[in-house]
C-alpha cells in the first residue's frame, strides 16, 4: 500500500475484543505526505482546545459521533483539565432513544441552559464558568481533528494535520467499552470566535477571554 493509498479502517479494528461499536462507522484515513507536528513557541499557545470524539449509536439517523469539547484561554483551560479528563471517562452511550447518552458531572459543575445546535452545556463554578459543549458531528475522524486546529491554528496551516499523522496528534483509547479519540491542541487563536470555514458562530464553543 502506498503512501497515496485511500485507507478505510472500520473502528472494530481498531479495538480490543468485546467492545461494542455501532455498524457502518468508519475511520477514514487519505494518506498524503506525512509531516511532522509543528511545535509552536510558547507566546503563541495562547488558547486551548480538549476534544472527545465517541461513537454513538445510529438511532435511525446515520453514523454519528458525540462530540465533547472545552476551548478557551489556555490558563482557563489547564485548570480545568483534570475535570474534562474525568467527565469523558464517566460518559456512557446507550440506543435508547430517550436517554442515549449519560455522565457525571465533576463536582460543582451544572447544566447550562439550552443552546442551538447543542446537545447540552455543561458550566464549570465561577470564577472562569468554562463550557463543556456537547453535540452530535458527522465526518470522519481526520475532518474533526483538522477542524479544531485550523480554529486555533488558521486556514493557513490547515496541512499541519493530514491523515498521514493524524494520530501523532489525536489519542486513541477505551473507556466504559467506547472507542475515544482525544485531541489536546493549543494555538494563537480564539477558537470560540467562529468556525473558519462557514463565517458562523461555533456551536462546540467555550469560555470567552
């Protein structure tokens, strides 16, 4: 297989034994060159975004992911990290369709009022009130772990992430038998401006500076 190759590797593949995913979800890779991570210097690590993508099941509606997502100023986000952390590892997927999905909230955190094009917001206790926005995405792996770069990183450096070493920045594991992918990125960008390609509000947004 080149390097050009067109890989499409189905997520039981990717897991242990026993663990469950739903039919038809696939890890689409479209292998270019491969290129190393970009360090960016310091100064320019100004925001961060820690995202989660776990397969949920179809429910009638095609393939879909649910999507966590916690973006912000970085110092906002570090401290908040050990909570996202713990979040995703309590989260539960289900087919029923009245609860298809459950969690526990860290300590102090409520759920926020509704919001367009969300699931649910979760809100962290003062003083930062960071978000943890959580959705349904289509898409392929690599389309959501390039779209969170380029909110933080530009267009421009949309390449810096490219099938070839997608893993290089995106984690794989198993949590409660799920496969999830996690990104942590950091760049000079507030990735809760607007989504760079449609012009629109960022519906997985976060805490404002």
């Amino acid at each position: 297989m080149t390097a050009r190759s067109v890989r499409c590797v189905v997520f039981a593949m990717l897991l242990a034994p026993g663990c469950s995913q739903p039919e038809g979800i696939r890890v689409r890779d479209e292998s270019t060159k491969r290129t190393p991570i970009k360090e960016l210097p310091a100064e320019q690590k100004k925001f961060r975004t820690l995202a989660a993508l776990i397969p949920g099941d179809s429910l009638g509606e095609g393939p879909t992911w649910w999507v966590f997502k916690l973006s912000g100023p970085a110092d906002v986000v570090a401290k908040r990290e050990a909570e996202f952390n713990a979040f995703i590892d309590s989260v539960r997927v289900s087919s029923d369709r009245d609860q298809p999905i459950d969690w526990t909230l860290p300590s102090g955190w409520t759920k926020g009022d509704e919001r367009q094009m969300r699931f649910a917001t979760l809100v962290s206790p003062e003083p930062d009130k960071s978000e943890i926005a959580v959705s349904r995405a289509g898409g392929t792996v690599f389309q959501n772990v390039q779209r969170w770069y380029i909110q933080l990183c530009g267009k421009e450096n949309e390449n810096d992430v490219n099938a070839a070493n997608l893993y290089d920045h995106a984690r794989k594991r198993v949590v409660n038998d799920r496969l999830v992918i996690q990104v942590n990125f950091a760049g000079p960008k507030d990735p809760n401006a607007g989504t760079p390609m449609m012009g629109m509000p960022n519906p997985h947004g976060g805490p404002k500076p």
